[in-house]
C-alpha cells in the first residue's frame, strides 16, 4: 500500500526523540522509480534527471531541494515520497515566482509610458506580489494627482509572455476628469508685456492643472529673466486658489531684482571666456555668499594649477551705467572699473526688499579682481634619501608628469591680454596688474618653467609605485614644502624612504590538481630572484585565475601567501588554489529571438548542452552570433552566476535587428537624365539569418552637356539599341552564414551584378555571378574562396579622348572610374575566375593597430573561354594565368604612443600556358594611398617601360612601406613616413636594385570608424623624361 510522506522529516539532519520511527522511516533505501513534477510543466524543470533507480536517502532529496531553490525560479518547493510496488514515487510540487518581465499601460494619455513606469518605481524581473502591485498603484495614482488627475485609478493584469515564470503587467489607468486652471495671473515688476510672457510660461485657461509643469513653466520664465540680464530674478512656484470644484485661479508672482552683469579683470594669462567657465555663473546659479565665494575659489585654486601660487581672487558689486556700445567680448566692461569701489554689501541691500532703486539704464556690476601674482618657475629639483635610483630617472618621472599636466590644461595657450585697463586709461588699473607683465608664449611653459604643485603631487605617487615595482615594497616618497633661490624660482623637494628591497626567494601554487603545474607556471610573469612588484604579483593571481575559468572553473579562487624573512629582503610566495567544480552546460535558454529560429542560435553556439562552460566558449558564441548580421546585441552568462554549481543554466540574450529595409529614389539630373533607384534588404529569411539585398539603378540620358565640334555623345548614343540606351545597376545578393552543423563558421553568398554604363568614349556592358565560401575561425583565421564566371562587352566610341585633369580643355575626357572600365578587354569577352584570400590577425584593433601582426596571401585564377578579339589590334589573345599577392604587416609601440608601421607586399602574375596575356584590368597598379605614397593613383609607370613612353600597369611589384605615427592628444596625430618599391611589365626584368623612393608627412584624426590620413608624400627621384610631379596629396580612412 502506499504512504504519503511530507519529506522534511526525511530531511531531518538526526531523527526526532521518539518510541517510534518517524513517518516514512520505512521508505529510506527505496529505490527511486519515478519523479513526479506539480504545480508547472515538468518539460520545464531542469536538474531532476538521473534519480531513477538511486536509493532514497536525505541526501539525495536535500541535493534536489537544493538545485530547484538555486534557480530562483520557484516560490516554494516541496518534496513527497509515495511508495509504490517496485520501490518510491518522488512528487515534487512547485510555486512558481511569476516576475514581471515588462510594464504595459493602457488608458494612459496623459502620462506617457516611461513617466508611467518611473513614478511606478518598475524594475524588470520584480516578483510578482500584492504588496509590490498595492505600492505601484499608489505611485501612479499619486503622480496623477500631483499632475491635475485627483480621481485617477489604476488597477493590473498580468499576461503572460511565453518564458516560464515570467508574465507581462499590464497597468489599466482610468484618468477621470482633470481639475483645470481657470485663469492665469502675473503679478509683481514684469518689466516685459505679458502676453510675451505669457507665450514663454506656456499655461493658459483650460489646461489641466499640473503642478510639475507649472513648477517647470516658472523655471523657464525665471531663466528667461536671467537670460535678460536679471541674474537675481526669482519667479515663485505658481499658487492655486480654488475657485469651484473642478477649476483653480493660479497666480504666478515675478520678482526680476536688479540687472547684474558679471565682469573679470586683472587677468593677464587666462581669458575672461575661461574664467567664466570656471565660475559657471549662467541663469541657474545660486546668488548667494557660499555661491559666490566658491566662484571665486575656484578661478583662484585653477590659477594655482597652471604655475600661480601666490592668486588671489576678490570680487565686489558696485552700481555703473554700462559703456555703449557695449564691448565685443563678454565678462568685460570698462564701465565696471571706472566706478571706483564697492558701492553695495554684495549680499545686503543689493538683495533685499529694502534695495536702493537704480538709475534709468543702471546696472550692478558683479565684479572679480584677479591677482595673479609671480608665476613661479623651478631652479631645479632636491633629492633626500635617494640610493636605489639614479636622481636623473626619477627627475625624469617628474618631468613627464608636470609636461602632461601642462598638455591638460589646454588654457594655458590662451592668447593673454596684457595691459587690457590700462589701454583704455580708466582708474583702479593699478590695482589690478602689476609692473612688469608680460604675454607668455609656449616655449615658457617647459616642465622646468612652471612649478605646478598638482603634478609633483602626482609625480611623487608615480616614484613611489616605481620604488614599489622594484620590490621596495615600504617606499615612501613625500613632497616637502618647497624652497625658493635668490631669484625667487622655486626649488621641490623629495624626501624618499627607500626601505629594504625584497626579492623572491620561492614562488609556487597549492591546491592545484585540476592544471598541471607546468602549465600554471607558464602563466606566472615572476620568477626566483625577481624583485617583488605587487603589481606582477597581482596580475599573475588574476592570470591563473583566468587560466581556470577557460578550462570551466568559474568559481576557483586563487589566494596568495606571501611569507617574510626576519628583515623583510626576502620573500616566499605561494598561490593557493581552491578549484571548485568545473561548470558543465545543464542547459541553454534563448531569450530575444521574435523572428529568429532558436535552432540556428543553438547551433551557432560555441558549446552545447553536457559541455565544459568557458568565459571563452561564451565570447566566441557571441561573435559568431554577431557574425550572422542579424543581432544588434548578445549576452551569455549563466543563470544566477553567484550560486557555485557543477552544471549551470545558460541565457543566452539577443537583440535583433529589424528584418527588412526598402528605399525608393526618383528624379533628374544634367549628367544621368531621368534616374530611379530601389534599394531592398530582407537579412532574416525563414529565421535562419539568410540574407537577401536587391538594388536597382535605372537612369535615361536626356541631356548630352559632352557634345563639343569634335564629337558627338548624342549621335553615338542614339545608334545604340533601346536596351544598350537605358543604363542600369542590377545587384543582388543571397548570403548564408549558416549551415546546419558547421557552427556559423563556414558561409555561403551567391552574387549576380549586370551594370550598363555610356560616356561619351565608350559604352560598357558588364555583367558576373559568383558563388562564395567563407570562413572564420575565432578571430585569428579567414578563409574566402570565390568561384564565377564575368562577362564583358565594351565598344569605344570614335575620338581621341585625354585623361581628365586640372588642365583639360574639353568635358569629352577620361575620367578615373572610366579608364578602369576601359581596361577591360574591348569586344566581348567571358572569363572564368577562382578566387581565394586568406588572413591571418594578430593585432590589437584591425581598424586602428599599435601592436601585432597581419600576414594576407590572395590568389586569383583566371581563364578566358574564346579568344578575345581586339578591333583595335585585328588580333585575337587570350588568358589562362594565376595573379598571386602576399602582405606582411607588423606594428610596434615604442612608447608615449608612439607606434612603428611596417609592411612588405609583393605580388606576381604566372602565365599558365604559352601564348597566355594579362590584359590591363588584371595588372597590378602602383601609386596611391594604399600602395606607394608621393605618386598619384595608379600613376606609377613599369620599370621596363621603353625610353620615354611610361605605362601603367604590370605582371610584379614589390612595395616595402615604414611609418612612425606619433600621436598628440586623443583625436589627434602625425605621421612620418617612406614607401618603397616599384613595378615591372615583364617578371624577367624583375631588378631589386631598381626601386622608387617617396618620403612624406601624414595628419590622422580618429573617429568611430577608424583614423582619417592626410598623407602629402613626396617623389625623392622624379623622373623628368616621364613627366613625373614632386609629390601627390592622398586622403584615405584607415591605414595600413
């Protein structure tokens, strides 16, 4: 028969003192048959399984309390025992938490959603309970009263959202009748017409009556006052007085005080702009002594920052009419100096009701007196109790510390003022400037010209982690008062307490079972005999740690023991390892996905369910999901990471981006006619990330602007076929980053492209499909293997046609683009082509590099079907060749952010079978930003060109490029730089003698998307015969 037995007396950790066994007793050593889950959907429940055919025991049932409660996903839990013929029937019931995913509201248009959920004080994932619901509903029913909504009510729904435990809380707001304002008053000095400002308070009769906005509406009207010029003017928070039930008379009373004008004077190094930067007096400052007082603190402590010990700031407010027309800076007025003395207790009757009255068009001038005093310079430095270090490094330190303080501190290049009263010859100038002064220029502000106390402050700190990184672990560095020489310069003095040097006597780890020793010794960045730096000491606990999580222990924990000798010279240090369990993958949940497939996610993952969980594993899964262009975002983390657990939850969060995008062009141009345009991309087809982009250009030529007496476009263009008339771009693209089984590491792209073009010197008929493979292993390896087939036709028009250029004569010329369209083989011709490229990315940020290495090789099969017959020869060719190219880049920090650029390419065309040609638009060509600077874009002529014909374009090149960028500030940088290399028609007549040599300057400026370059290179050996330039100016985004 079978008993039903409450299981927290089986888990009782000793039996009750009873004559008899506890209920139940008899079930213990049962076999488990069969688990039982109530209260949710058992496919729910993780961490049940493998209990059949396991003797029922406390521990047993303890161990599955204990990993139900570590999910958080249960209020409750509960555990019974029921036997059954073969042995025990486990019934596990459960209270689910219902947490509140997200926060909806309906019948809120007068509170906007995200006001709703603030003033609910929602925080997503809450639990779900009635207390929680009874605080949000009187948040939300008080804010609507304080808006103008007294009978507001507010009552919930839950509904629920798909994901266990989670629902979505819909708010139901019933607003009511607003009480609303019946009419609005100003009242007090206005100053300015009231309908004016009435406009600026924004409040009329028949708005609801909210005392939020109308707090925000008198701020507006009072920084409209200070904006005039009435710094001190207060607008009172708007009163209601009842009128009936449902309406309110607001009266809002105005105060605008005196107008107040703030001036500085006496500076000659800081401008007043600055100055008032640092006061920051603006319509919402706060009048006051403290306010006021701290202004002034502030300009004087700033003064001490850039090298003025001795500056002293006062101010004053006298009465003074203001000079007209007024001056064109601002924070200066010459009238504020002419009235003499203070007039006014700044903070007395200026304020108060009691203030004397102000002569028509009279102002009180705020007024701050700078004196700066002697800007101090450094004789030199002193040094006490130094041995360990030559004085030279440490000065060394100081002087990098105080020239980064003076790049900081960008005003210290502010054009000064000197002599700015005493040019207008206005009294009080004499208390304001002092004999002597004189206009700074930068060469004055070396680290050894300017004593600023801040950066030796600092730099004391930095010798002292110096000392402390050589093992002088008690090192203590002081900056004493400072003395002065006879000149007055100032002379800093260091007082450093060295201590005893402790070096490593042993080093090792305990604990350690999991990691062979060898390994974990690889990770260590010290040895026996090393000095102690805490710094090394630190790093290395964290890069073992780092070393176990990427084998699965999440939770091991390094602790490290460090044991002195008697004098402290000698140290032992042991790691001692606690390594917890390896964290296996339990199971993975997938959240965020509305229009992707939960399949194609899990595939894509890095692991999968029975797998060891690495911080690696989860980084590599989220790029290869971020790889698929289908998510703006990815999260994976374990479910509830605090809780230490052998097998863990996964979530793996996403964010998608939206779906589909169309855009649609139409209009007329001189050069392209009537044109229209469709864009169209689809980047989730069927939830499984596949790709499809159309776009479509059409353009009909209306007008031929190119006609000149030697030719005719239009002629040409009208022998054309109607077809051949209308030009046109066709793209589209199906791209599959993932096969099922492959992980997203390989992916498939098919492109088609037919694109029609007519200028006045040709009419080009381009058309290719291309299947593609791609691969990318980690971040390291990339792998693209393209197979298709191109298709040519191109017709020259009759004429002799020049390149386009600065001197051309006739808009019947060449231009760029069009000459590399020219390239193609004239007539018809079919090519099949076999791409590859592979790469290989050791550096730190392929967008903007300052270490590492990049090794690229590509390779390029070509074969022509027919021999393709050139009218302008009578002579028929063909291809059947490989172009081969190889790039090695390596990048170097040398220090202060400076950063060494090398890189060699080389790059050769091979004939595969006799009588094989290049034709031009498969030649290499040199000359350019990315290739070698100082020649314009593929300008370079061959090596072997005869006598004086330069030509463009070979079968081998060879480039060896350097470039030195020195960065200054965070935006901004130089470079100085020399390409090398040069370009041969026949690979026979290869000469790694003959090379071209350029030199230049380049200018980067960094944004989001990489480094913008200004290169100017210059051509160190032109050659005249050739007509060769000095140099080219080359503008690219990115380097190399």
């Amino acid at each position: 028969m079978g008993v039903l037995l409450l299981l927290p007396a089986l888990l009782a950790s000793t039996l009750p003192a009873q004559g008899s066994a506890p209920p139940g007793e008899d079930l213990l050593g049962r076999p488990v048959t069969d688990v039982v889950v109530e209260g949710v959907d058992p496919a729910s429940v993780g961490g049940i399984e493998g209990l059949d055919g396991e003797p029922l025991t406390r521990a047993l049932v303890q161990r599955l309390i204990d990993a139900l409660w570590a999910t958080d996903r249960y209020r409750d839990v509960r555990v019974y025992a029921q036997a059954v013929a073969e042995g025990v029937q486990l019934v596990v019931h459960l209270e689910e938490r219902r947490r509140i995913r997200t926060l909806e509201a309906t019948g809120n248009d007068h509170m906007d959603l995200r006001e709703l959920r603030r003033v609910a004080g929602f925080v997503p994932d809450a639990e779900e309970h009635p207390d929680l619901l009874e605080e949000m509903r009187g948040r939300i029913e008080t804010a609507y009263a304080t808006h103008g909504y007294p009978n507001a009510a507010v009552s919930f729904r839950s509904e629920e959202t798909g994901e266990p435990g989670r629902v979505s809380l819909i708010a139901e707001v019933t607003e009511g009748e607003p009480i609303r304002i019946a009419t609005v008053q100003l009242s007090g000095e206005l100053l300015y017409p009231p309908p004016m400002l009435r406009e600026i308070l924004g409040i009329a009769p028949g708005d609801p009556w909210d005392q939020p906005a109308l707090g925000r509406a008198a701020e507006r009207l009072a920084q409209f006052y200070r904006g005039e010029g009435y710094l001190l003017a207060v607008v009172s928070e708007p009163v209601a007085v009842p009128r009936d039930a449902g309406r309110v008379d607001v009266t809002v009373t105005i105060d605008p005080g005196l107008p107040v004008r703030v001036v500085f004077g006496g500076q000659l190094h800081v401008s007043a702009a600055k100055l008032a930067e640092l006061a920051a007096i603006d319509e919402t400052f706060d009048f006051s002594p403290t306010a006021v007082g701290n202004a002034a603190d502030r300009i004087a402590a700033y003064y001490r920052t850039i090298g003025f010990p001795e500056a002293e700031v006062s101010f004053d407010v006298v009465a003074a009419r203001p000079t007209e027309p007024p001056p064109r800076t601002p924070f200066e007025d010459p009238a504020a100096w002419s009235a003499g003395l203070a007039t006014l207790d700044p903070f007395g009757d200026w304020r108060g009701p009691g203030r004397p009255v102000a002569g028509a068009g009279t102002v009180w001038f705020l007024r701050f007196r700078v004196h700066e005093g002697t800007r101090r310079g450094v004789a030199h430095i002193e040094w006490d109790g130094v041995t360990a270090f030559d004085v030279a490094e440490l000065g060394v330190l100081v002087a990098e510390n105080v020239a980064a303080a003076i790049e900081s501190h960008g005003s210290l290049l502010d054009t000064p003022r000197p002599g700015e009263l005493a040019a207008l010859g206005l009294s009080g100038e004499d208390r304001l400037t002092g004999p002597g002064a004189s206009r700074p220029f930068l060469a004055d502000w070396g680290p050894n010209r300017v004593f600023l106390e801040q950066a030796y402050r600092a730099a004391a700190v930095r010798i002292e982690e110096r000392y402390r990184s050589e093992g002088f672990l008690d090192a203590h560095v002081t900056l004493l008062p400072p003395a002065h020489d006879a000149t007055g310069a100032v002379i800093p003095r260091f007082r450093v307490q060295e201590g005893v040097q402790s070096m490593l006597a042993g080093i090792g780890v305990t604990g350690a079972t999991a990691i062979p020793e060898e390994e974990l010794l690889d990770v260590f960045l010290l040895e026996e005999g090393d000095p102690v730096n805490e710094l090394l000491v630190e790093e290395t606990r964290q890069a073992i740690l780092d070393l176990y999580a990427s084998r699965g222990y999440l939770y091991a924990q390094v602790e490290r023991q460090v044991v002195f000798s008697d004098d402290r010279s000698s140290v032992t240090l042991r790691f001692a390892v606690v390594e917890g369990p390896q964290v296996r993958v339990a199971g993975i949940e997938v959240t965020g996905n509305a229009d992707t497939a939960t399949s194609l996610i899990l595939g894509t993952l890095a692991f999968e369910e029975g797998d060891v969980f690495s911080p690696d594993l989860a980084e590599e899964s989220e790029r290869r999901l971020l790889r698929l262009g289908i998510f703006q975002g990815v999260t994976i983390a374990p479910v509830a990471p605090e809780v230490v657990e052998a097998e863990k939850t996964i979530a793996v969060q996403v964010r998608e981006h939206r779906p589909q995008a169309l855009e649609l062009r139409a209009g007329f141009s001189t050069a392209e006619g009537a044109r229209a345009a469709m864009s169209y991309g689809y980047r989730n087809l069927f939830g499984y990330a596949v790709g499809l982009n159309l776009r479509l250009k059409l353009n009909y030529r209306l007008f031929f602007l190119e006609d000149d007496a030697g030719h005719s476009f239009e002629t040409d263009y009208h022998a054309l076929s109607l077809q051949d008339q209308l030009e046109r771009l066709l793209v589209a693209s199906v791209a599959v980053p993932y096969l099922p089984g492959l992980r997203s590491l390989v992916g498939l792209q098919l492109d088609l492209a037919n694109e029609r073009k007519n200028r006045p010197s040709y009419g080009a008929d381009l058309s290719s499909v291309f299947l593609g493979v791609s691969t990318g292993w980690r971040k390291l390896l990339s792998l693209v293997i393209q197979a298709g087939i191109e298709y040519n036709n191109l017709v020259r028009f009759e004429g002799d046609f020049e390149l386009c250029s600065s001197t051309s004569t006739t808009v019947n010329c060449i231009r760029p683009d069009d000459l590399r369209r020219l390239r193609t083989p004239q007539g018809t011709s079919t090519f099949a082509v076999v791409r590859a490229a592979a790469g290989v990315d050791w550096r730190d940020d392929p967008f903007n590099p300052t270490r590492g290495l990049y090794l690229s090789a590509n390779a390029e099969w070509v074969r022509s079907f027919d021999p393709v017959f050139d009218p302008s020869t009578g002579v028929s060719s063909f291809s059947h060749l490989i172009k081969t190219s190889f790039q090695l880049s390596g990048y170097a920090p040398l220090g202060a952010g400076l950063v060494l650029a090398l890189a060699a390419r080389y790059g050769q065309v091979f004939q595969l079978e006799r009588g094989s040609r290049t034709f031009p638009d498969r030649y290499f060509y040199l000359g350019g930003s990315d290739t070698i600077r100082g020649f314009p874009q593929e300008s370079l002529s061959v090596a072997d060109a005869p006598g004086e014909f330069p030509t463009a374009g070979g079968d081998l090149f060879l480039i060896f490029r350097g470039e030195l960028r020195i960065p200054v500030g965070d935006t901004l940088g130089f470079a100085v730089f020399s390409d090398v290399g040069n370009l041969w028609r026949d690979p026979d007549h290869f000469d790694f003698t003959v090379l071209r040599y350029t030199a230049g300057l380049g200018l980067r400026i960094q944004t989001p998307v990489g480094p913008l370059a200004f290169d100017y290179g210059f051509n160190l050996v032109p050659r005249d015969e050739w007509g060769e330039g000095f140099g080219a100016l080359h503008f690219s985004i990115g380097g190399f």
